[in-house]
C-alpha cells in the first residue's frame, strides 16, 4: 500500500512539473469514495468498540495557471465526507433496546 501510495506521489509530481514547464492553462477533476474509521486508545473503555466505517463521497476540481515556463498556479477545492455508524444492543430494565446510529461530517476545502 505504501508503494502503492509512493507510485503515485511520484508520478503525480513528475505530471505538474512536465505539465507547468509548457506555462499552459489545465483544468481537471478529481472523485473517489472514503472509507475512514474513527478510533483511539479508549474506544473499548467507553463503548465504542463496534464502529464500523460509512462509505462517503469525494469529489473536486483543479485548474492549472502558467504563470511562465516555470511556474505555475493550481487552485483546488475538494469536497468530502467522513463518517461512522453503529448497531448496538443493550439491556434496559430487562428488555433489549437496538440502537443504530450514525454521524456523517461533511468538508470542503
């Protein structure tokens, strides 16, 4: 995975410099999905052993400015979510309550 990520920054880096060396004008896109899980050292402690990760949504655009044959300008904004959800059940007075939760946070950048 680490290559994998390392591949990438590389070749992502290798494209900008060719593509801003020319001073040209890009626009492009970026889209995915996020499967991020919350957690720390006191998850179990406070009951919160069973988080499972939402599936959320990611999307963006870029566009390139050349300011010259060596530098250029490439504002972005990105949007994404984040979130967790959980199923638990738990006594209460004898009867079994199910609780499903869920927390979704949104971004934009």
């Amino acid at each position: 995975m680490i290559k994998l990520l390392k591949n990438a920054v590389l070749f992502t880096g290798i494209f900008l410099i060719s593509s801003g060396a020319f001073g040209q004008n890009a626009v492009g896109g970026k889209i995915g999905i996020n499967l991020a899980k919350w957690g720390g050292d006191l998850d179990e402690a406070i009951g919160f052993d069973n988080l499972e990760s939402n599936l959320g949504l990611q999307f963006g655009g870029i566009f390139e400015i050349g300011i010259n044959e060596k530098i250029s300008i490439q504002p972005e904004f990105l949007y994404f979510q984040k979130g967790i959800r959980s199923d638990t059940e738990e006594e209460f007075f004898g009867e079994t309550i199910r609780v499903e939760s869920s927390i979704v946070l949104n971004y934009l950048f």
